[in-house]
C-alpha cells in the first residue's frame, strides 16, 4: 500500500456527497449510449487505464518575462515537488508518473526513487536543460548548446544530456527529451547549415548513449527564446532529425510550439502514418508558448488531435505508442488544482474520441458527404462525458471531484505551514 497525502476521510466523505447524483447521471449516460451501440463501462475502464505524466516544473507557480508572483506554499525542492505530484495523482487517478527536469531535479537518484514510490509514482522521460545556464558550468549556453559554434559547449551540453540518461536509468525512465532554445535574433547571426549540421552531430553523439530500451525524443518550437530563427523550428526538421538518427528518435509534439491555427492535428497524422510520433507535452495556447491549461482555450482541437490518436489505436499503427505528458506553467491559478483539471481534460477528450462512429466516419469520408463527416465528430464532442471519467476516478478510488476533494482536504494551507512564503520575484520564464 502507497502512502497517502489526502485523509481517506475527507476524500470519502467528499465522494459521498456527490455518489448518488454520480450512479444516476452515469445510468442515465450509459442508456444513451447504449442507444449509439456503446458500451459505457468498456469506455470507462480505457479511460482508467490511460494515464498522463506531471512535469516535476509545473508543481511550482510560474511566471513570465515580466514578473512571477509566487503563491502560498510552493514546493521547496524536488520532494516537496513529488508530494504535490503525489496528491495529483491520489485525486484523479490519471497521473501516476512525474517527468523530471536536470539540472532543476537533481538529487541523490536512489532518494528520488524511494520518494516516489513511497506514493506509488514512478518517472517519465527525463528533460535535459541547456536553454540556461547552471551554477558554476564552464561555457554558457548564451550563443547556443547543442549546435554552439565552439566544441567545449557542445562536448559540455552532449555530457549534460549523458549524465540526464544516467540519473534516469537508476530511477527507472526510459526515455530522453531534448529541447535546446539554440536559434538567433538577427539575419545572419549564424549559418543555418553549419548549425544544423553540429546539431545533428552531437545529437548521434547521445543517440549513441541511449540503452538499448530506451527512447529519444526531441521537441521542436517555433520560436523563443531565439526569435529570427530556431535551430529545431518545425515538425519537419524534427522529422528529420528522428530519421536521421534512428529507430530509438521520436519527435515530441508539444502543442503550443506551432504558430497560431497551424493545422497540428494533422502533424500528429503525418508523424503517426510514418511511425515517428514520439509523444506530447500537453497544453493550451492563445498566441505562442503560453503554457495554459490543457484544454482551457481551444478544446475542440485537444479533441481532434485525440480523434487522430484513438483512431491510429484501435487501427493498430505500426509502431504508436506515444508518450503523454503535460508541461505547463501556472501562473494565476494553485498549480496542483490546474494540473487536476489538465490531466481531466486530456481524459475527457480520449473518452470523447473513443466515441466517434469511425464506421460512419468513414462511410461519408467515401461519400464526400463534408457536413455528415464533420456533425460524427461534432455529435462525440458534443457528449457530456463527466460522468464516465468520475466513475473511472471513482473505480480506482480517486475523487468524483477532484478540485472539489482538495479543497476540502485544506491541502495548501497545511502545506503552507511548512514551506516558507517565497518572496514576488521578477521576471524568468519557467
Ligand atoms: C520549452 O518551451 C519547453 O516546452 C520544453 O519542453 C522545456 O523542457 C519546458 O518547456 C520547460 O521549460
Ligand atoms: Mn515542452
């Protein structure tokens, strides 16, 4: 038996309040969809066996290039980090894995290891950071990591990435995330070529590192920090660089690193038909990067590209079997109720996509019946599926009402006692 941060009677008599009212909505749902030929209990449990990863940095509040203002009870470190993780998970039952950040991370790898499974968590991909400097490293990423001009940061940032492979195989990860902020801010600052070409060599460099079970994926993003160009600017130089290195490279889709209205359900297609779809940083955005919560802008988009991923499972496509994570930054909201909320989201679009009539789907897609084809899809996001995630959070003994449990629990306050206030800060983006 785990550990628990969240009483069993607060979240008991929490999940009382709302059962019945639960057991109905779900008996009134499960009639409806009976009458569309589905089987609710079958979606319900797929939607408990689907899981998402926190990032250890979105436990903390974030910021932006202006100010960061700092709530009541940040985590202090990394264990305090993998608590509030914890408690995410004790609520939703959908987040059982953390993915770490080194250098931010790091600590003795075996603590890190028991820590976690004190809660019964384990760990995603790991992130290595050479977008920022680290107290007392050599040279400095100012001028770019990975495909820098000078060959001691290069050596340096490829040793960084070994040393992040390292930490993970003790601690039971199986994947590496690469994202370098390397790019520029003005024509002709750098050849593109030659960067390229030095990124490419000293991505082999970690590629050759990997174990034998374990997976490589980098994130490409538009721009920021550079912005006149960025050394791994689209989906298709990241494709590029995962044939280029290998069947172990995947690119990592994270949906606010496209520009506005780009079509990225349709990325997730593309990367999925040529078995190179690594997996996702969960989020939402207006404009750029914003980092907001998955879902909060623009659900219907979460949707489609779900519709693409549960279309490629219950198709069997070749080699997809992609990571989900979220990477987030909260600002104005307690990060521990927003990644709740994300990780609810993420459910409740797959459980929305398990319910578009494909046979249908396909039938006017034959048709060229447009409006037809659009109202399936539109008919499955239109399905109020609340009561199929609650009863799957319910089953594994999670809340019906996640932020609704953790308020009652007086989580913050009490961690708040201990974790000394931080004071507001400047600028920094995280
Ligand atoms: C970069 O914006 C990014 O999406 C990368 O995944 C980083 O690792 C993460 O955010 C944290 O800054
Ligand atoms: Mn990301």
């Amino acid at each position: 038996m785990s550990d628990t941060l969240i009483s069993a009677d607060v979240l008991g008599s929490d999940n009382k309040k709302r059962e019945a009212a639960l057991t109905s909505d779900y008996a009134h749902l499960g009639e409806q969809l009976s009458r569309r030929g589905i089987d609710i209990d079958a979606i319900r449990d797929k939607v408990a066996a689907f899981h998402v990863a926190v990032p250890s940095w979105g436990v903390g509040t974030g910021g932006t290039r202006f100010a960061r203002f700092p709530g009541a009870g940040e985590p202090r470190d990394i264990f305090d980090k993998i608590e509030d993780c914890a408690v995410i998970n004790e609520l939703t039952r959908a987040t059982p894995t953390v993915s770490l950040h080194i250098p931010w991370d790091k600590a003795d790898p075996n603590r890190l290891k028991q820590a976690a499974s004190r809660f019964g968590l384990s760990f995603d991909a790991m992130n290595s950071n050479t977008f920022s400097d680290a107290k007392g490293q050599a040279n400095s990423y100012k001028f770019g990591s990975l495909s820098h001009a000078d060959k001691g940061t290069r050596a340096q940032a490829v040793e960084h990435n070994l040393e992040c492979i390292e930490i993970g195989e003790t601690i039971g990860s199986k994947a590496l995330t690469v994202w370098i902020g390397d790019g520029t801010n003005f024509p002709g600052q750098a050849d593109f070529t030659k960067s390229f070409e030095r990124y490419l060599d000293a991505m082999r460099e970690i590629y050759a590192a990997l174990p034998a079970d374990w997976k490589l994926f980098t994130e490409h993003k538009m721009y920021e920090p550079a912005f006149y160009s960025t050394v791994v600017q689209d989906w298709g130089t990241n494709y590029m660089i995962a044939k280029e290195l290998g069947d172990k490279a995947y690119c990592l889709v994270d949906l606010g690193h496209h520009a506005p209205n780009v079509n990225i359900e349709m990325i997730v297609a593309r990367l999925i038909q040529f078995e190179k779809l690594g997996g996702f940083h969960f989020n939402d955005s207006k404009y750029g990067d914003d980092d907001l919560d998955a879902g909060s802008i623009d659900p219907f988009r979460l949707f489609l590209v779900f519709n693409e991923l549960v279309d490629a499972e219950l198709r069997r496509a070749k080699g997809f079997a992609p990571a989900h994570m979220l990477d987030q930054s909260h600002n104005v909201t307690d990060p521990i109720e927003s990644l709740m909320r994300s990780a609810n989201e993420i459910r409740r679009c797959y459980a929305m996509a398990l319910l578009v009539d494909r046979k249908a789907l396909a039938a006017y897609q034959d048709d060229n019946d447009a409006l037809m084809a659009s109202e399936t899809l539109k008919t499955a996001f239109r399905t109020d599926v609340e009561p199929i995630l609650a009863m799957a959070r319910l089953k594994d003994n999670g809340a019906i009402d996640p932020i609704g449990a953790y308020r009652a629990a007086g989580y913050r306050q009490k961690v708040a006692l201990d974790r000394p206030a931080v004071e507001s800060g400047g600028g920094g983006i995280v």
